[in-house]
C-alpha cells in the first residue's frame, strides 16, 4: 500500500470518526442552525415579525416541533449560548437577506464557525470572513 493511500485512509477515518471537527459533531451543529433558521422564518410568516427574544422563538420552536429530536437540541444549544441569534431582525423578499447573518455560533466572531444567513442558508465563516459579514439588520 502506496504512502497516499495510507494518507487517504487516515483522512478519511478521522473525519467519519469525528476528529479534527468532522463527523457528527458537525452534523449536529448545522442542524441546530438550520433548525434555528427554519424556526425564526416560520415564526416571522406566522407574526409578521421576527422573534424579538429567545423564548419568543424557543416557545414557537415548541409549538410547531411536536418533540422532533433535531428541534429539541436545536433549543438546548440556544440555552446552553452555544448560538447567537439577531433577534428582532428584518427579514425581506426570498433571497433579500441571503448574505446577512441570521445566527452563528458564539465561536464563530472569534474563531469561525457556522451560520444560518437569512435565506436558512448555513455555511462555514473564518473569524475573518465573519467580522467582515453582514448581520441581519434589527427592526427600526
């Protein structure tokens, strides 16, 4: 078996396993965002406005999630402040908010991390990209 191989391997083994920052661990931190994403629009169609605090969207969270796992962790990192949300933000015509930050992890300013733009799109930001990125803008 060829160096490369060997190399390939290895790669491949620790991002199924988790090391590094692969594997589920990954997973599940895009999910919660993308559960947070799709929590906060819903809750916007349904008032009219975006949530204006964390248990205004944790309660609607609750309401439409009928105990689903991924919403319930979801919420757990909202808690625990592994999320940041801008809250009371404006959120436009599909495709307005796009490149505005809806959410990201509180790592995320420092070091990098995920974030949930306004369309629900979640993506990876270098803490470069990040404090050069748009947050969605707070309601006047």
């Amino acid at each position: 078996m060829g160096k490369r191989t060997v190399l390939w391997g290895l790669l491949g083994f620790m991002f199924l396993s988790g090391c590094g920052d692969g594997g589920a661990a990954v997973l599940q931190r895009r999910s919660n965002l993308e559960q947070i994403g799709v929590a906060y629009q819903g809750f916007y169609e349904a008032n009219g406005k975006a949530p204006a605090s964390m248990a205004e969207l944790i309660t609607h969270m609750n309401s439409v999630s009928q105990g689903e796992e991924a919403v319930t962790d979801a919420i757990t990192s909202l808690e625990e402040g592994d999320i940041v949300v801008n809250y009371n933000g404006v959120l436009g015509d599909a495709g307005k908010n796009a490149s505005d930050v809806l959410a990201f992890e509180a790592r995320a300013p420092a070091s990098g991390g995920y974030v949930v733009m306004g369309d629900g799109g979640v993506r990876l930001m270098t803490g470069k990209e990040f404090s050069e990125a748009t947050m969605l803008a707070p309601h006047p």
